[in-house]
C-alpha cells in the first residue's frame, strides 16, 4: 500500500488556473473521490498524478519521494501506478487474456507468471471464462472490466480512475460501482476516482473531494458532505436541497430564527460557535427534502410548521417529490410513495430546526 500527498498544486493552461493551490494527503488503501462539474479541474488534476502533464507550483509525493513539482516530473511509466479511463481503451485485435496481460508483457515476467496474474485479475474482475473473446463479443460493461483487469494486473501502488462508468447504462453502472469498491477493498490499494455523479462517489469513496474552479470546496465522508456542507455550491451540488436566503431576525447560543426572503420564519438550530452572523445580516440555509415532514391536516409543533398548497407531484417509484408552496416560498418534500396527496390540496409540512443547515458561504 502507498501513500500519496499532493501539496499546493497548480496547473494553468494559458492565464487561467486549471488547478488553483490544491493540497490533498491520501492515505495508505484509502479511496478518494474527485467529484465536481465540467471544468472544474478534477480530471487535470487526476493527469499532473499520473505524470502525463507537468505541474506549474507545488509538488506530488508518492510515499516520502517527490514525482512532480516545478522542476522534476518522473515519467509517467516510472509511477507504477495504472490508469482506467472513460474510454475503455482495449485493443480490438487482442483476446481478453492479450489486453490484460499486456503491461506483464512489457515487463518480460515470466510466462508462467503472467498466466497467474492474468487468471487472478480476470477472477477478480468477474471474466473467467471470457480469456479467449475479442473485445467486439464483450458487452460495454465487460470491456471496461477488460480494462480495469489490466490495470490491476501489474499491481499498481495508485489506481487511478477518470469517470470509468459514464459510458455504460444506468442499471450496470450502478452494479459496476459496488463491484469497483469491493475489488478496492480485496487489494486495499490506493486509489483516485473522478467523477461529476455525486452519487457515485457517494458509494464508492472513504472521502469526497468537491471542487469547484480549480479549488476545493470541501472534503469529507459522503454523510459529512451530504449533511453537513460547507457552502451553497456544495449543498446544490450533492444531492438535491432547497436552498433558503433569509435575515436574521433572533439569535442565541444554540439556535437562530431567520425570515426567509419570501415570508418562511424559520428556526434554525446552530451553535453561535459556528459563526452565525448578527441580527438584521443575510444568511443561507440549506434543508434536504426528505427531511421535511409531510401532513395531509395541521401538525402540532411549536416550530417551522407551515401550511401551504402542493403544485406539483411526480412519482419516482419509492417516493413521491412534491413541489409546496408554503407563502411565495416553493420547496421539495419528498415523502414515501404510500403518503400520496392530491395536487391543488391543502398540506402541512414540518421542518427540524435541527434538520436545518446554516451555511457559511
């Protein structure tokens, strides 16, 4: 197992910073996803790693040796580290067996080596018995094991994955991400996986890494991110939140009431310690719609209990999304399948003021 730190790294492409003093320590078989929209520097950042381009500021080590800084980049086959791409990048005139064993090849291992190793990933990867196909009698899915088979083959210090999945349906790509973290968690092995499907990552990484516009916005667990994120940016960005601007109104040691800029008083516990700003300042609150509660009459609650009407109703299999209209205010709510109310209906909703996120930016 391999350790890897990256240290104020930046990569510009022009005037513009690709990747702007991004610092990240990657422990020893931990998975770390980078996930974030299009031009956020996600994927640059995947490539300094990997060597394929070099970096402007700061430095890549790689168990206490630099790889990359300003003035020293390690060749990219001198890493020992394997790259899966999006792209599933195997060889149309070489059998399953050719395309994995391939970089053993290179390496002269012994032939009875090779045929070990190769038995071994295809075991682990779920294609014994596909050694002698071509690529054109795999399915999508079979081929991007192909190429996850060969990476893993030559036993790699980094795995390194750019959005291995987004090509295939939405049904196998979902069976592929359990499979990828099982397999990461048999070989403990050290690895990077961008993606721009936060749920995605959300399965299959130890930590998070959100970026946005080169830098980072927050970095923790999926339930850390999910409940706890640090800005507007990533509240919208993971998972779906309805996003409250408000003012101040009251403030205490543990909680504070806000009037929404559409007419919602609502109490929102946060400790002052986390810097809830003065009476009369703007503040931002994100609330997850299945944490609001769903009432076909009126709850009774001494706190953020509102009636409003529902506009709009879609059904999603295991829940219902509701869009209400509580004032001038329109949140999602979404409640189990068996709570269906009726469009135009009268409804009330509750809100845990614990269940409410201040965010502080």
């Amino acid at each position: 197992m391999s350790k890897l730190t990256i240290e104020n790294l930046t990569k510009k492409f022009g005037g513009v910073k690709a990747v702007d003093n991004f610092s990240l320590a990657i422990e020893e078989g931990e998975f770390i996803a980078l996930v974030g929209p299009s031009g956020c520097g996600k994927t640059t950042t995947l490539r300094c790693v990997a060597g394929f381009i070099p970096v402007d500021e700061g430095q890549i080590i790689l168990n206490e040796k630099i790889i990359s800084s300003d003035k020293f980049m390690l060749p990219p086959e001198r890493r020992n580290m394997a790259m899966v791409f999006q792209s599933y990048a195997v060889w149309p005139h070489k059998t399953v067996f050719k395309n994995i064993s391939f970089g053993l090849e290179l390496r002269k291992a012994p032939r009875s080596e090779i045929r070990d190793r190769v038995m071994k990933s295809l075991k682990l990867t779920k294609l014994t018995g596909l050694e002698k196909r071509y690529p054109n009698e795999l399915s999508g899915g079979q081929q991007q094991r192909v190429a996850l088979a060969r990476g893993l083959v030559v036993e790699p210090e980094i795995l390194l994955l750019d959005e291995p999945l987004s090509n295939l349906d939405a049904t196998l790509r979902e069976e592929m991400r359990f499979d990828l973290r099982e397999i990461q968690q048999k070989l403990k092995i050290t690895s990077i996986y961008v993606t721009h499907d936060q749920a995605e990552a959300m399965v299959i990484a130890d930590r998070i890494v959100v970026m946005k516009d080169g830098k980072i916005e927050q970095i923790g667990s999926a339930g850390d991110i999910y409940h706890y994120p640090s800005s507007k940016f990533v509240a919208g960005f993971v998972g779906t939140t309805n996003l409250l601007e408000g003012i101040v109104q009251k403030k205490n040691e543990s909680a504070f009431l806000m009037e929404s800029s559409k007419g919602m008083i609502l109490k929102v516990n946060t400790p002052v310690s986390e810097g809830v700003p003065d009476v009369g300042a703007k503040v931002f609150v994100s609330i997850r719609p299945e944490s609001i509660e769903l009432w076909p009459s009126k709850v009774d609650k001494m706190d953020n209990a509102f009636s409003g009407n529902i506009i709009a109703r879609t059904f999603l299999g295991n829940f219902y999304d509701y869009r209400i209209k509580v004032k001038d205010e329109v949140l999602r709510v979404q409640a189990t399948s068996h709570k269906e109310l009726d469009i135009n209906s009268e409804a009330w909703i509750y809100v845990d003021p614990n269940f409410c996120q201040y965010l502080k930016k």
